[in-house]
C-alpha cells in the first residue's frame, strides 16, 4: 500500500507538470492577430472601424466585436429588441461586408 502511494505521489510530483505543460501551449488568438495585422499597418484601428459603424446602430446596444484573421473582417455585434445582429466590416479598408437583421 506504502509503495502503490510512494508510486502515485512520485507521479504526481514528476508526471504532473509533464502533463500540465501542454495546457499552457495556446492557439492562435484571434486578439493577438489582429493586434500584429495593426502594427503592421494592414489593417484599420478598431476603434476607427467603430466610429463609423456605431452611429449608424441607433437604438441598438453594441456588444463587442470579434475578429477573423483568416478573413481580416471584424463581426461587430449588436443587440435591438432582443434581437442580435452583425455588422461584417472588412478590417483593411473599413467598408461594411454585410449586416444581418
């Protein structure tokens, strides 16, 4: 019984971290992109993106935007009488791709 415990807290102790560590490997943020893409001078600020999308959402109360590197758009997404809706912008040049309702 000595042993079998010796065994497990032995395992514990070198084992965990060994299996800890690929938690600490993280994918790709999506942020961290759209930070890089910014500095680079290849895509437009979001807080530009957003003073020209705010205004035009009347009555509706903005969420919070995502951002797609793979497309290099920003999902800007809104919420009006219980409803959501998304304004697509491309992130290079600011133009609006498309809006749900």
């Amino acid at each position: 019984m000595k042993r079998l415990f010796a065994s497990l807290l032995a395992f514990g102790l070198v084992g965990g971290p060994i299996m800890a560590s690929p938690a600490y490997a993280q994918p790709r943020s999506e942020q961290g992109e759209a930070r890089r893409e910014m500095s680079a001078g290849n895509i437009m600020q979001l807080r530009d993106i957003e003073a020209r999308i705010l205004p035009t959402m009347r009555g509706a109360e903005y969420l919070g935007p995502a951002y797609d590197s793979t497309a290099m758009a920003y999902r800007l997404k809104f919420i009006k009488n219980g409803r959501v809706m998304y304004v697509d912008v491309d992130a290079r040049t600011g133009k609006v791709l498309r809006r749900s309702r």
